[in-house]
C-alpha cells in the first residue's frame, strides 16, 4: 500500500479471518486436484502444502497483513527478496523452487476465483512474467547435470550387494548371519543400479512385476512390469543379469522366511508396504556401509548411473526413456553429461 495512506477499518481485521481465506483456498484446490487424478503423489503434496504454508505464513506475518484478494507483484517481490539471507542449503533459494512456488500461488488463486465468482488475480502471474530469469528456470538447458556413479564406485557398490547372495568362494556363515532385510535393502539398492527404479518404483513392486519366462537363464527374472502411478504410466525395465541374480536370492529368502503379501520388498513379514522414510534409510545404510560418500542426490544417483549405461551401450534416448518412465525430452539432461563419461558401468 503507497505510503502516506491511512489505513481503512476493514485493513485491522482480525488475522485469523486472513488465515482462514488462505487455509480454505489452498485445501479447495489440493481436493479438487486429487479428486481430479492430477495429483496423487503424496510426497509432492508435502511439498506443495510445505510451499504454501511458508507463503501464507509470510503474508499474515505482514504489516499490515497481506490478505490474498490484494496480493500484487510488489508484495510477492517483497516475499521472494525476503527468502534471502537463510541457510545456503535452502531450496527456497533456487530459481526452480521459486518458479514452482509462484506458480502454485498462481493456481491457487485462480482456482479461488473461479470458485468464489470473483475477479482473477494475476499477481502471481505477472510476477513470472517479470522475472526472465525464473521464467526460464525449468528450460532443459537449466536442469543441474545428473550426478552418476563412477566406474570404481559402481563396481565397489556392485561387489558388496552381490554378497549378499551365494557365489563360488562366498562365506556360507556371512550369509547365514544376515537377516531378511539386510539381503532385502541391498537387493532394492541393486534394482535402482540394474533397472533404473526410483525409490517409490522399488516400493511399489509387486510379486507380479517380475518376469522370469523367456529369459536366457532359466527362472532368472529378466525384466520387470512396474506399476503405473498419478506421474508416469505402467513400464517394463530390463534387469542388469548380476541385480536379477540378486533379486532371484531375494525371493528365495523372501519366501523361506514366510513373508506374505503381495509387495516384493515389504517392510514386515506380514507384508506391509515399505513406507518412504524407512525404505530411504535403508538404502542410505546400504550405500554407507558399501563406502559411497553421502553426496547430495542419494540413491538417485544410480537410476542416472543405469541411464547413462544404456545409453553408452548405443541404446536410443526414446527407449531409455521408456525404461526410465520419463518423456524423451528429459532425456537431454543425460545427452549434455554423456561426452565426458569415459565409462560407466
């Protein structure tokens, strides 16, 4: 608001009625977004409701307070020079982030307007506009470059999961002291190595996503179906044959430990789906203990690596993709890193 205005009665309404507008605007467009398949990842709702709870919370902290309805360019400006000045690890400081979060803001109130029958507010869309820099900021060209295992990285990696299953010369006594889930968390780290899943690709597994018939070595799984989910639609994935060696001694191990359900890699015997949080740790002890610094990017690092293995081996950018689940255009961040690999594994 210029200054030299004085402020209206209406401006010293109370907060919690400001608070409220900005809770209720946010809740009606996450539910029309799940009710409409949109969004159905619940780590990227997290986010989301992370994103806006920081946005509001900046807005009602505001003097006076910065109600939705009159939210212009000059208060986002204000809330985004505001995000600077914190820790240098906080995402809120990329241009990506800010991109994303000032286009939820843009969604929400233009889901809110249309709800409430009321004037569109361009706030946030103007802010983009405004800003080039961010404009820009998802473009291909500024995707930060994949973060891959190198050759000795991947083979050290590729000697401790394998182990954990029976080899000519293999300790029979290490293996027999290993519980289930020690050989179940390093048969789901080989999976990221040797077919490129994601973290929640290697929770969603079931016991009919592995594919065994047709293959060159009898009942040794081969490929996998993995499930579809709100991001990415149903793919097949070849299996490296040293991580499908694995997963077959997994299922063994699975099964002579009288572990039920339908889930591959269930996180109790019972077969309960293994969560995020426990599923991300497990695989981060796994790469700890097979000495991979703790780099940023986590197990992310092997989907790239198996990637850019494919792609070293003369398999087409479009097919990696479909392996990946990902469109062919994503496939350019990997094409910008592959001339200066030498080998990956």
């Amino acid at each position: 608001m210029p200054a030299g205005l004085t402020l209206s009665l209406f401006d010293d309404a109370p907060p919690p009625r400001h608070a409220a507008v900005f809770k209720e605007a946010f809740e009606a467009w996450l539910a029309d977004q799940r009710g409409s398949g949109l969004l159905r990842r619940e780590g990227s709702i997290a986010v989301y409701e992370d994103m806006w709870e920081a946005f509001a919370a900046w807005c009602l902290g505001q003097s006076p307070v910065v109600a939705l309805p009159s939210l212009d360019l000059a208060d986002l400006q204000a809330f985004q020079a505001a995000r600077f000045g914190r820790k240098t690890s906080d995402l809120s400081l990329t241009p990506r982030y800010a991109l994303r979060l000032m286009r939820l803001i843009d969604r929400v109130l233009r889901h809110h307007a249309s709800r409430n029958e009321a004037p569109l507010n361009t706030a946030a869309a103007d802010w983009i506009k405004a800003s080039p820099e961010m404009r820009y900021a998802d473009a291909a060209h500024a995707d930060p470059l994949p973060d891959y295992l190198s050759v000795g990285e991947a083979r050290q990696l590729i000697a401790f999961l394998s182990a954990a299953r029976p080899r000519p010369g293999a300790s029979r006594d290490a293996l027999a002291a290993m519980t289930w889930q020690e050989v179940r968390n390093r048969a789901s780290v080989a999976l990221q190595l040797g077919a490129g899943l994601t973290p929640g690709d290697v929770r969603a597994l079931t016991l009919e996503s592995v594919i065994a018939h047709a293959g060159r070595v009898s009942e040794r799984p081969w490929k996998l179906l993995v499930p579809g989910n709100g991001n990415s639609p149903a793919r097949e994935t070849p299996i490296a044959p040293w991580a499908a060696e694995l997963l077959q001694h997994w299922l063994t191990v699975r099964a002579d430990a009288g572990i039920t359900g339908l889930f591959i890699f269930p996180s109790t015997r019972t077969g309960k789906q293994w969560q995020k949080p426990s599923q991300y740790e497990c695989a981060k002890r796994v790469l700890e203990e097979a000495g991979m610094d703790s780099r940023e990017g986590g197990s992310f690092r092997l989907r790239h690596t198996f990637a850019l293995r494919q792609l070293r081996r003369g398999t087409s950018p479009q097919q990696v993709a479909a392996w990946l689940g990902i469109e062919a255009a994503k496939m350019k961040r990997y094409e910008r890193v592959l001339p200066g690999v030498i080998d990956v594994v």
